[in-house]
C-alpha cells in the first residue's frame, strides 16, 4: 500500500511542491493552480502565459505562432 497525501497536501508522498508559475510574457506570478494560465512549447521549451497575456495574444496563440512574432 502507499502513502497518499492528506487534505492539505503535507502528506508523505514524498512529492515536492510544484513551482510557482510566471509568465513568460509579463512575468505575473501565479502562487496556485491556475486554470486559465497557457501553456505553449515553442522550439522543445515549455513556456506559461497568464490569462491576460493568453487573452491578448489569443490569434497568435492558436496560429501557433511562437512568441516572438506577438
């Protein structure tokens, strides 16, 4: 049986904490999850964008256009 980690997440899994989400295009940080966050991988780098930048740029986003031509 393994441990599972309790309701707070300080359990034993023996998991680290996940880091803290910026923004590759601003830098706003994201300290939780955040559903409304984009995640682009642009030449093998996986890069986050806050919902703002996500919403600014959204054309270019799903052109798939890499961040440089934004």
């Amino acid at each position: 049986m393994t441990s599972q980690p309790d309701g707070d997440g300080n359990g034993d899994a023996g998991t680290a904490e996940p880091e803290a989400l910026v923004c590759a295009r601003c830098g706003a940080r994201a300290e939780g999850p955040r559903p409304t966050w984009t995640l682009s991988v642009e030449n093998g780098v996986r890069r986050h964008y806050c919902e703002t930048c996500s919403r600014d740029n959204l054309r270019a986003i799903e052109g798939r256009l890499d961040a440089q031509w934004w």
